[in-house]
C-alpha cells in the first residue's frame, strides 16, 4: 500500500501550524507498554518511508532475540496524535515491521489481522473501552496509599466532595480528551477510594485501543507532573474495588449495527448476530481471560466474594444479561454487549483481537448463548451456581495459561510467528515465566499465616 500523499500533506500542514517539532515513533510491546523514538519533525518524510529503527529484543516482549535484525515502527497516519499538554509534540502509533515484512509479533498488527477477517464478512467491530485508575502516591517504605487523604468513605462511588478535590486533574485529563477529538462525555469517582474513571466515544477497534495506549500514557504524565501516581494495574488494594477496562462491543455492516433488534423477543434489543456473538464468549472466555486478565494481579479482581463497597463489579462467572453488573456479559443497552473480565492490565489491541475472534466463531457456528440471567450472581453460593451448570473463570494466570494453550479458534486467531510457532505458545510461555516468578515468592501472608503453625 502507498504512502497517502493527501493525508501526509494535511499532518505536515497540521504540525506547521501547531509548531511541532518533534514526533514519538510509538509502538507497544505484548505488555501494552509503549515505547518510542523521538524524531525531529523535519524527518517526517523518512519516518513515513522507512519507520523507526530498533533494537527489538532491548523493548520488550515482542519476539525477537539478540541476533534479530532490527525492527522498524511504521507510522500509522491515521494516528497522528497531537500532545495536549506539549504543543510542539506528536505521537504516531506505529505497526512494527522486521526487513519491510509485518512482524507477526506486533499487538497492533494482530488486531490488524482479526479485523480485516471481520471486515472480509462485510463487518466493522467497535469497541467503547472503560478504563479505571487509582490516584496513588508511593510511601519511603515502598507501600502506596490514596492520594487524597479525605477520599475515606465507606462508598465512595460518584462523590461529589471526592470530584471537587480532584477537580483540576480530572477536568485537564477531560479537556485533552476534547481537544484531541475523542468525546469525553463522563468523569466518575469510581467504587473504590481514589479511583477513577473518564470515559470517552466508542469507535472502530483499531482507533479506540490506540486512543486506550494513548490515555493511559496521558493519565500516567499528568499525574506525574500533579505529584501522584496513577495506576491502571487491576488490584493494588486488597479491600478495594479492582480496576476494570471494560469493552463495550458492537459490530456494524455498511453504517448499521447488526446487533440491534429493538422487536428481540428476549427483551434485551439483540439480534440473533449479538446472540451468536455472546455464544461465542461464553464458549471461548476461560481462554481469552489470558489476554483480557493477562497478569497474576489481574485474578485478586476477579475473585468470588466482596470488597469493602459490597461488590466487587468483576463478575467471574461466564453468563450474560440485562443491565446487570454481576453478569460477566452485561447488556447496557441494545444493540451493545459488554464484556466485564477485562482488565487496567490488559494490551487492549490482544484482548480486542481475542474477543472479535471468539465472537465471530460464535456467529459463524451459531454457537448458543443460552437464556439470559437476571439474577443478583453475588448472592449465590460457588456450589449453588456449579451445580446449575455454570462455569466460573479461571482462578489464576497459571490456569488461564492452560485454557489459551488448548483453544483452537483463538490459536487460528492470533496467528503463527517465526520457524512456524504459533503466537499463542509464544504468549503462552512468557505468561507461564510472569506466574511462576510470581509464584516462587515467598509472601507477607505466607510468614503470618505459617510460621507458627508447624
């Protein structure tokens, strides 16, 4: 595909104007972790001809090793991001490439190639992603507390006095989400003390899972310049609520959502694609929680029981229905599902890509979604629920792990990488090291609850 002479002339024409000079190369690594090269603005040419070079097993997780020539990031120019809060600057998300091939590594390039399946059956996938964060500050001794000392209500969610406090940094956050076009439409004290959520308009897959790299970067500086520390991480504090990145679905064909049917006979505005789609999460969401839940935090959120507030609003059990938050599949609204199990950790572009994939093979085998639940889950014992048929998530990465490893359609889904090695035993493999360094420490809890007791 060539260079678009038309759009490339509008950004320099946009960076002139602004005064930019300098450009991030950004690229994320398995992790969701951005990295990037500063490049003069005078080098616009070159970045979009030839990318930026790397040293790709220096940047993390995505498949290379020493030896490995090195990769290039290529700028998407539908990504041109101008920097709110540094007017010289701007981002491109870009595509890595290894000798002018796709590297078949690249989160980005994955979501790439699950919806250009999609969009081969003549469907769009779009996603509104919810992304909450705690407001923290790091103590000498290594712990971390609420930032805001007076944030101590037993129920802190949609506090007004808690808003205020925080007014300054969460009204900067909502103007650059403006200013950069996205919508911001809703700025939330969260269920926990310290937490926070600004959510902003859903769009096509690709632009909202960038738009997410790129919020969680912005958030991340700001608070740093504010003297705090902003966390998406999915459960720093044992009592308090998790942090969740919940997806809002919705798949379109030719400027119309195909998962809206307002005369639905189970009242809930789906069509029989949406239902279709939902059996396709059901079936595939204990091996998807690796990339949606894809830490060992990410399972102390998804947990049976309660937090402080009396809810942890992570459902664990694989069910749908209604508006109901203790569903894992909730139905805000017709015609739009939400998918509850994923994470502040989660590389959006992974778990975007997992879930389309797992959605479409439930369309394309008609896979059952069931009838839909409308009970309070939370209110029901693990055995009750077991024994009427329902299955629960995975308990911890480890077990998650086993799930991925086995599941056929996301295998197909995420693709094959170098010498015929498929992506999955890649993830598979590095996730396997993250849970068994986690699980060779030896824990504050452990000494409490054992050392006197043999």
């Amino acid at each position: 595909m060539g260079i678009d002479t038309a759009k490339l002339d509008a950004i320099r024409a946009t960076m002139s104007d602004r005064g930019v000079e300098f450009m991030f190369a950004q690229f994320v690594d398995m992790y969701g972790r951005p990295s990037a090269k500063l490049i003069p603005a005078e080098r616009l040419d070159d970045l979009v001809e030839d990318g930026a070079g790397f040293a790709g097993f220096a940047a993390g997780e995505i498949g290379q090793l020493p030896s490995d020539p090195d990769i290039a990031a290529m700028p998407d120019l539908d990504s041109f991001t101008l920097v709110p809060w540094q007017p010289n600057l701007a981002r491109f998300a870009c595509d890595v490439t290894v000798e002018g091939e796709a590297w078949p590594y690249c989160p980005r390039t994955i979501l790439r190639n699950v919806t250009g399946e999609a969009r081969a059956q003549g469907y769009e996938f779009k996603i509104g992603i919810e992304l909450e964060y705690f407001l923290v500050q790091l103590n000498a001794d290594g712990t971390i507390e609420i930032a805001d000392k007076l944030d101590t209500l037993e129920k802190p969610c949609y506090d007004m006095a808690g808003l205020t406090r925080q007014y300054e940094f969460l009204t900067t956050v909502s103007r650059y989400c403006n200013e950069l076009g996205w919508g911001n439409y809703a700025n939330d004290h969260e269920d926990a003390n310290g937490q926070f959520e600004q959510n902003f308009e859903y769009d096509e897959a690709l632009v909202s899972c960038d738009r997410a790299i790129f919020f969680r970067y912005m958030v991340h500086t700001l608070a740093e310049q504010y003297g705090r520390i902003a966390t998406f991480m999915p459960k720093p504090f044992t009592s308090l609520t998790g942090n969740g990145c919940h997806f809002h679905m919705s798949l379109w064909k030719d400027g119309v959502n195909v998962f809206l049917d307002e005369a639905d006979p189970r009242g809930l505005g789906l069509s029989e694609a949406a239902y279709g789609f939902i059996g396709g999460l059901k079936t595939h969401a204990r091996a998807y929680s690796a990339l949606t839940a894809p830490t060992v935090n990410s399972y102390k959120r998804l947990k049976m029981g309660s937090t402080s507030s009396g809810a942890t609003w992570s459902p664990v059990w694989i069910s749908y229905g209604y508006n109901n938050r203790t569903q894992m599949l909730r139905i805000p609204a017709p015609g739009r599902i939400e998918d509850r199990t994923v994470d502040g950790s989660c590389n959006p572009y992974l778990a975007a890509a997992a879930v389309l994939a797992s959605g479409l093979d439930g369309m394309a085998n008609k896979l059952d979604a069931g009838e839909p639940n409308s009970e309070n889950l939370y209110s029901h014992s693990y055995a009750e629920l077991t024994a009427r048929g329902l299955r629960s998530l995975p308990a911890n990465l480890l077990e998650a792990t086993v799930e991925l490893e086995q599941d056929d359609v996301l295998r197909a889904a995420l693709g094959r990488t170098r010498e015929n090695e498929e992506y999955i035993d890649y993830y598979v493999k590095v996730k396997r090291d993250e849970w068994f360094r986690y699980h060779e420490q030896v824990s504050a809890w452990e000494v409490r609850e054992y050392l006197t007791r043999f």
